[in-house]
C-alpha cells in the first residue's frame, strides 16, 4: 500500500435553520404517525444521529436537511440541532416489504447492513423478520457516536478480543474462487497456522510477495528458496491457489542502494522469474499459479534509481512474461497494481489513471493475461463514489482514487478505450482501522482512526459482494491477514491486518468466516 498523501479539504460545518414543506409518502401497508416536534436539541455526549432521529421520530435525512449538515461525521457534544416541527417536515420515506430481508435492502439502496438495521432501531437481521423496513435509497452515515475527547498524548487502549454478534450472515453467499488475502508466511514455525486460518475462512488464494533481494543473493545464490519451496508445497496440499507477486531488485543488480527500485538490466529480472517458473511448473497439475510483475511501479518508493515510466515497467513485464509463458502456458502472468495516489507529479508518483494509459500505449495488453489494480477506500464505503457525498469520511474524499468503486470504474473506462476484455484482478484491496490496536493512527493514514473494526469488517464483506457480481473482476486480494502480528511492522500495515495476534481475529476476519460461501 503507498502511503504518498497530499493536503486535503476538510468540509466546514455549519448550522442552517431551514422552512421545510410537508411532504410524506407512505407505503399503503404502513401506518406512521409522527409525534409533535420540540424546537432544539442540545447533543450529548453518546450521541448518534440514529438515536437523536428515533428520540423525535425524525427522518435522519430530514434532520440533516434542517440543520444544513455537509459531513454527518462531525456530529460533536454541545452542538444545537434544530428538530423541525410536523408542519415543516419534508421526507420521502421507503417502506419494504415484510419479505425483503436486511442485507437485500441494504444492497438495493446502497446503505450497508448496519445502517439499514440502526435506521430502523433494530440489533440484528433476525428482528427484522415480518415488519416493513425504512429504507432511503443512499446510505445514511448514521454510526458516528460523540465521544469524551481523549487526551492527545494518550494513545487508544488495545481491545483484547473484539466481540461480535454471532448471527447467520443474511444475503447470497460469497464466491470462493473470487477470494484472496496476502499475508506474511514466511516464519516457517507459524507458516501452518497462518495457511490454516487462511483455509478456514474460505479463502481459495493466496498471495506471497517474493522479495527478490532476498530470494537471490548473491547472484545466482538463493539462501532462503526453501521456505518459498515450503510455501509451495503446503499451499498445494490444502487446494490453494498461488500469487506470487515478484519485487525489489537485489542490491548486486543496481546502481544505487537507496530505496527499492528495478534492476539495471531487465534481462536479470527475466531470468529470475523465469527460473520461478521452471521451479514450481509441475504444481499446475493440481493448482492454480499467477505471477505479478512488480508492485505499484508508478510510485517513487517502488520504482527508486530509474525515472518514472510507464513504458519502461512494460518492458520489464515483457521480458518476465515471455520468459515465464516459455515455462509453462498455464502460468497467469498480471501486470502490477498501481498506487492510487491522486498525485501526478511525474517525480512522487504518477497519477494511476495517467499511468494505466501509458502503459496501454505501450502495448501492454500484448504481455498480460489479465490487469492488476489496488483499488483502496481509505475511510470511503466501499458503494460511494467521489465526490460530495455525506456519507464519506471526513477529509480523503475530494479524488476519485480514494475510492473503492471510483478506481475499478475507471480502470474498466480505460480498457474500453483501448479495446481490451482482459479481465481485472485486485491484487490488493482493504480497508484499515486504528482501532483495537492499542495504536493511534500514523499521521500518513490518519483516516484509519475514522474506521471503526465493524465498519472494517463490513466495507470488505461488502467489497467483495459487489465486484463478484461483475463478471470482468477475477480474484479479490485482500490486504493483509496477520502483519499485526509481525515485529516492528508499520502501523499502516498492521491497521489492516485481519488479526492482532496469533489467535485474536478482529471482526473481519470473523464476518468472512462466518459468510456463507459457494463454489
């Protein structure tokens, strides 16, 4: 995951005390009456738009449309709301049927699951059974509770076992063949436990990133292949399918030291690949192997000693895939995800979108099977779109690379104009949260402290629901099962990690084991 940040816009907040007509639509098989409104509201601490809402039998669209809300996350204590009165309302309410279940409406209307059972007072989808649903056709960002402001030194305390509710997960199973993680496997005493939690939560790939300047080195010595050979080996015999994603040049093939970047000669990265691939070739019989060349070229941190340039990776690619391809046919050879940034600067980083053209005008559609992306959310559900909308978080949200489906659109937009089918393959997605980590969030990702461990938990599920319904998207990797738990790791890294040690799986981890499945 790149971590390039530029400045953001935060939205102001502002009170606006507004006239608003009567206008409510009803379902004819829902009779709702509405008590008689007060005039203000001084918020607590505790407090939720939700709560505040059903207290008054308010709409919460209503609510924010009289007090001018622009970011419903800056609900604060002491702040005075305007509860507008029967005779200035004006709501279009949405009542379902009695038959259309929880996860249903909330797919329907773009809302996720929580919001559509806080939105109608409910603790689980099993209430839900037989009463008409209230579903608005956005989703409400309703969640927010005003807390006590900690003390600014004091980080957050560590949560030791998330608790969550333990229902049947409602809606159409998950796709196995579409599910993927990346996770750290190379501690070989921990490497069965980790391929067994991978294995137990449905997972049917798997991703390993091979450094290759420690895979080989020195030249022509490969002192830790067997743990790679390890890897292999258990992967296969648990019916996993491989990623292996190839990075970082080793120091005896560069000019410079400084940071991680591609080799001199690009013909040195082809016959390492190339002797992956003779390696691991008579394993296709019984498994699925992808390469991917390189990670997020389009990013100083990845791509340091040589200028920026979408058709010098392509080369690099080039050279891998044919040499890979005269290995074996059956190999799937995937371009590199590229970084999201927003920035294009030629010299940081160049925009994604930018980069994805460039690439295509240097032919790239001639050496790959299929199109990598790292379609991240930062704190944006995973259903919203740039810009403007109030149920983003706040700030990370005026560039459509901060966004889930804004990435995969226009990566789908591209190939379009440049006539390729080629299917995508997310070879990193996720979304991360400080919380329960016992870690402020970095100041490189401060929208991890707006990402509650749930709304983690549900934006992922929900990610994954949405692209297997696209029949261009191919395996969905998500970042990261265990970085948690591996020493001095970077908090970015660890704020996604499935797991906060060895047997301590946050909610996402849990949700998706529990999530009913199909092949």
């Amino acid at each position: 995951m790149n971590t390039i940040s530029k400045s953001r816009r935060s939205a102001g907040y502002r009170i606006v005390i507004a006239s608003i007509m009567l206008s409510l639509l009803v379902s004819a098989s829902t009779d709702t009456v509405l008590p008689q409104r007060v005039d203000f509201y001084i918020v607590q601490i505790g407090d939720t738009w939700a709560g505040i809402a059903a207290r008054y039998s308010v709409p919460v669209k209503t609510l924010w449309s009289a007090n001018g809300v622009v970011n419903p996350n800056r609900l604060a204590a002491g702040q005075r709301l305007l509860i507008p009165s029967t005779s200035t309302q004006q709501a279009i309410l949405t009542f379902e049927s009695s038959t259309i279940s929880p996860w249903q409406a909330a797919l329907r209307s773009g809302n996720t699951l929580s919001v559509v059972l806080s939105i109608n007072g409910l603790e689980s989808p099993s209430e839900a059974s037989g009463i008409g649903l209230y579903v608005p056709d956005k989703r409400e960002s309703i969640g927010q509770v005003v807390l006590a402001q900690p003390t600014p030194t004091q980080p957050p305390s560590p949560t030791p076992r998330p608790s969550i509710e333990r229902t049947p997960i409602p809606g159409p199973p998950l796709v196995r063949s579409r599910l993927g993680i990346q996770g750290y496997f190379a501690i070989p005493e921990l490497m069965d436990h980790w391929l067994n939690k991978t294995t137990d939560a449905g997972f049917t790939w798997v991703k390993y990133q091979v450094d290759w300047r420690l895979t080989e080195n020195p030249a022509g010595s490969f002192p830790i292949l067997s743990v790679l050979d390890s890897f292999m080996e258990n992967a296969q015999n648990r019916h996993l399918n491989v990623l292996l994603s190839v990075v970082k040049a080793p120091d005896w093939a560069r000019s410079t030291t400084e940071g991680y970047g591609p080799p001199d000669h690009y013909k040195t990265f082809t016959i390492f690949v190339k002797y992956l691939a003779s390696r691991y070739k008579t394993r296709l019989d019984s498994m699925q192997i992808a390469f991917e060349i390189w990670n997020e070229p389009n990013t100083l941190r990845e791509w340091t000693g040589q200028p920026l340039s979408a058709q010098d990776y392509v080369s690099l690619l080039a050279g891998a895939y044919i040499g890979i391809k005269e290995e074996d046919q059956r190999y799937t050879v995937i371009s590199a995800g590229l970084a999201p940034t927003g920035i294009n600067d030629g010299v940081t980083s160049i925009d994604d979108r930018v980069y994805l053209r460039q690439m295509y005008d240097a032919e790239l559609s001639r050496v790959t099977d299929a199109i990598g992306v790292h379609p991240y959310g930062w704190a944006n559900p995973p259903s919203t779109r740039c810009c403007g909308d109030p149920n983003t978080s706040p700030g990370y949200d005026e560039h459509p690379s901060f966004f889930f489906l804004n990435t995969i659109e226009d990566y789908r937009a591209i190939q379009a104009e440049y006539g390729d089918t080629k299917k995508l393959w997310v070879t990193e997605f996720g979304w991360g949260s400080a919380e329960g980590t016992g870690i402020a969030a970095p100041s490189d990702a401060p929208y991890h402290a707006n990402t509650t461990q749930n709304l983690q938990a549900e934006y992922i599920w929900q990610a994954y629901l949405m692209a297997q319904q696209w029949d261009y998207m191919g395996p969905m990797f998500l970042w990261n099962l265990n970085m948690h738990t591996i020493p001095s790791v970077p908090p970015e890294a660890a704020n996604y990690s499935l797991f906060l040690d060895l047997d301590n799986p946050r909610p996402a981890y849990i949700l998706l084991h529990d999530a009913p499945k199909t092949d």
